[in-house]
C-alpha cells in the first residue's frame, strides 16, 4: 500500500454503535470495489456508547485502512470532521455521516469528478428522507447560506456527503476559527466546483442529535460566524427609524401652528424626539457592532489567500504561508 492513499472518507461519529457494524460492512465493500488506495477515518466524538470501542476494533482489523480518530469528549459534528480532515492524508477526501443516509455505494460517484479536476464536489439529496420540518429548516439555512456567500455556493449546504480536492483540506484546516462550516469555507477556496444527485435513505437507526433547539444555535452561530450584516441592519432600522422621528417631529410643529389645540399639549412632539433619539441608539449600536464585527475577522485568523503551487522557482511550505 502507498504512504498516501488516493482516497480518504472522513465520517463523524457519535453514539452511533447501531449503525457502525453495517457502515463499516458497506464502506469496506464499496471502497475496495473502486480502483484507489483508500482510508476510512473514523473519528469518535466523545461517543458515550460503545462506538468508540468498535472503531478501535475496526481499525485492528483493517490496519493502515480504517483509522481511528478519538476525541476527549463531545466537540459537535464539525468540529469532529475537522479533525477528521487533519488526520486525513488522502490526495481527494469524501466526507459524510455515520447514519447510512449518505449511501457509502456513492463514494465512487463523488471520485470520479474529483478525478476529472474538481477542487468541491457537492451533492443534492434525491428524494429527501427527512421530516417536513428539518426539510423546511434546510430550505431556509441553503437561502440564508446562498445569500452570505459572495461568488460560489452550492444548492444543498445539508447534505455531508462531499468531496474536497486536497488543496482545499489544507486551505480550511488553516481557518483556525471555531464553529467554522466547512462547506462554506470550501467554496471560498474552490477554483472549480461541480454539484452531482446522490440517493438519500432514512436514517438507519438510533435517533438524529439534533434537536429543534441545537439546530437553532447551529444556523445562529452560522449567521453569526459568517457575516455582520444583521448589525448593519441594525444600522439602517436605527437610521430610519430617526428619520421617521424628524419628519413626524416638523408634521407635530406643522399640524400645530396650523391648529394651537392640536398637539396634546406637547406630547406628540415628546413622541418624536423620542423616537429620534431611540433610532440614533440602535444606529450607535450598529455601527458599534460594525467595529466589533471588524475585531472579530481579523482576530478569527481566516487566511485572506492559499496560494497552491508556485511555478518557475521552487518555494518552501513556510514561503506558501500567508
Ligand atoms: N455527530 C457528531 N457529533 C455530534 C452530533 C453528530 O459527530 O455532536 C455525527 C453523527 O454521528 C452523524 C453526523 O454527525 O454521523 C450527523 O448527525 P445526525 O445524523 O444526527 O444529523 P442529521 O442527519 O439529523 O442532520
Ligand atoms: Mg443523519
């Protein structure tokens, strides 16, 4: 076997002893029927079943194929694929989850285009096995997603079964934020992208770890870890929201030097000088959030480029640093 296989498959693990027996069946199976050098990495995050000892085990049995990755303790799906992909040595890598809703038997598919060049190959779930509400929150995450990205961006950020070009893996694991999203990250660092149909099933067994509440905090800490538009709004809502008050201020002063009762004795021009002085701090606000959100990029350390090869002079990987 190579030092470096052509494949790695990265897939997060997490309480999942009732489905790693037949996972592991099924990869084994599919992996061996393609022409590549594989690694299966498992990464056990935190599992409190006995998912962990399985992957020891499995990883006994296929030495140098199935590779074992145990984390302390829960750190969250991305964070484990994270730290699936620093393990991983693969020239192409495939991630995707431990449920068998990815079938392992469409591996092969999502290979051959990261042989034809592609640096992402994303994938749109067929005939989608889930809830009508986890349908509808993904819908709206792949919108809120399309609409923060600038330049290239995928239909379907839900699905985990991917493929990233190795360049790719190197550029994400220099993006050394926390609750960072992979996909995303991957688009920005993409040259070519392609998006292929791939089967979608049930979930094999045991329950999905989120519940209504973790998916919330997750698109919450998406938004958030993306984009400060939100603040900017809270700029405009500050700023129109003043400038409603100024001009219901000169109607109250024109109304009432038209008619000297109306008015309510001042109070409506109280109305709007209050209302002016809340827009101006929600506009404050924003715009102390807009600074904020400026310490917050600089401080996350996301490199501003990867820079792939030089060509014409040989360069060191400490010079291709940014
Ligand atoms: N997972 C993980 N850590 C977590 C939660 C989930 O590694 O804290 C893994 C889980 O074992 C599975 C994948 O992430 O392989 C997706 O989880 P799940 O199927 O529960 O999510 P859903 O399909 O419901 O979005
Ligand atoms: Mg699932």
């Amino acid at each position: 076997m190579s030092a470096v296989p052509e494949l790695s498959v990265v897939v997060p693990v997490y309480n999942e002893q009732e489905n790693l027996p037949e996972l592991l069946r099924r990869s084994v199976e599919s992996l061996n029927a393609l022409d590549a050098e594989w690694e299966l990495v498992l990464v056990d995050d935190g599992s409190a079943d006995d998912s962990m000892k399985m992957i020891r085990e499995a990883s006994e049995k296929y030495p140098g194929q199935v590779i074992g990755v145990i984390l302390s303790t829960n750190f969250g799906q991305h964070a484990a694929v994270t730290a699936g992909l620093k393990v991983s040595r693969g020239k192409y890598v495939v991630t995707m989850d431990a449920d068998l809703q990815n079938p392992p038997e469409e591996i092969g598919k999502l290979l051959e285009k990261l042989r034809e060049g592609y640096d992402v190959v994303g994938t749109i779930r067929e005939n989608r096995q889930d809830t009508f509400f986890r349908k509808f929150a993904s819908k709206m995450v792949n919108l809120m997603v399309r609409s923060l990205c600038h330049g290239k961006t995928m239909t379907d950020y839900g699905c985990m079964l991917r493929g990233y070009s190795r360049s790719v893996v190197n550029a994400v694991l220099l993006c050394t934020e926390h609750g960072k999203f992979i996909p995303m990250l991957a688009m920005t660092f993409a040259r070519k992208t392609v998006e292929i149909h791939v089967k979608h099933a049930e979930r094999s067994a045991g329950e999905s770890k989120y519940n209504c509440w973790k998916l919330i905090a997750l698109q919450y800490d998406l938004l958030t870890g993306t984009s400060t538009f939100p603040l900017r709004l809270l700029t405009f809502f500050g700023f129109f929201t003043a400038l409603f008050g100024v001009v219901f201020g000169i109607v109250v002063f024109i109304v009432s030097q038209i008619d000297k009762d109306w008015g309510y004795g001042g109070t409506f021009a109280l109305f709007a000088i209050e209302i002016v002085l809340i827009g101006g701090q929600f506009a404050g606000m924003g715009l102390l959030g807009e600074y904020l959100g400026k310490v917050f990029i600089n401080t996350r350390g996301r490199p501003q480029f990867f820079i792939e090869e030089v060509t014409g002079r040989s360069c060191g990987p400490d010079e291709l640093k940014n």
